[in-house]
C-alpha cells in the first residue's frame, strides 16, 4: 500500500501496529517517533490503516495536505496527478527521498 505522498504504508511501524493489534509494537514505535521527531506521542495514539483508508489514522496523517489534496481530487496517488510534482510534495521529498522513487515508478507506468 502506498500512501498518496509516496510512503510505503506496508513498512509503517503504525500500520503494522494497528494491523496486528499489537501494543507491544505501538510502544516501540511511539518511543522511535518520539524521539526523531521531537515530540512525545503515546503508545494509543499509534493506530493507523494505511493512508487510503478512512481510517483510523495516525493523527498527523489525518491532518495531511498532501492526503487531503489527493481525495479531493479522487486519485489513487499523487503520480496519478497532472500537476505531479507540485511544490508541495517537491518540499517533503526533501525530508522523504525514497517517497519520490515510489511516485516516480507509479508515474512511469501510467
């Protein structure tokens, strides 16, 4: 499952998590996140379905304007996107290279 910005919702810590209702697993990662990103999240608010879901999802997910963005306009991904690469998703490559690989191949077989 890939996610509309180009992340591989499989290799999630949180979808894995949620998927096999492991709290074992959300402490681990909520430990993880905490620290890469600088802010203290809890172990229940690990629970995600994967980005094309509707949900439930992580709560930054949920908020995402990259995800927003492609359900309004009804795509599977943001590849499938005429203005594919915007400056929006252009800006999170930067921080997420390997999701630009992603893209790149789901737009390369179009």
């Amino acid at each position: 499952m890939i996610a509309y910005c180009g992340i591989n919702c499989g290799e999630c810590g949180a979808l894995i998590a949620t998927g096999n209702n492991d709290d074992a697993k959300r402490a681990e990662v909520a430990k993880e996140w905490s620290q890469k990103f600088g802010v203290e999240m809890q172990p229940d608010s690990i629970n995600c379905a994967g980005c094309p879901s509707d949900g439930p999802l992580f709560f930054y997910c949920e908020m995402c304007d990259i995800r927003k963005c492609a359900r309004e306009k009804g795509l599977p991904t943001c590849a499938h996107c005429d203005a594919y690469p915007c400056e929006t998703l252009e800006a999170f490559f930067k921080m997420a290279p390997e999701c630009r690989k992603w893209l790149d191949e789901i737009k390369g077989n179009l």
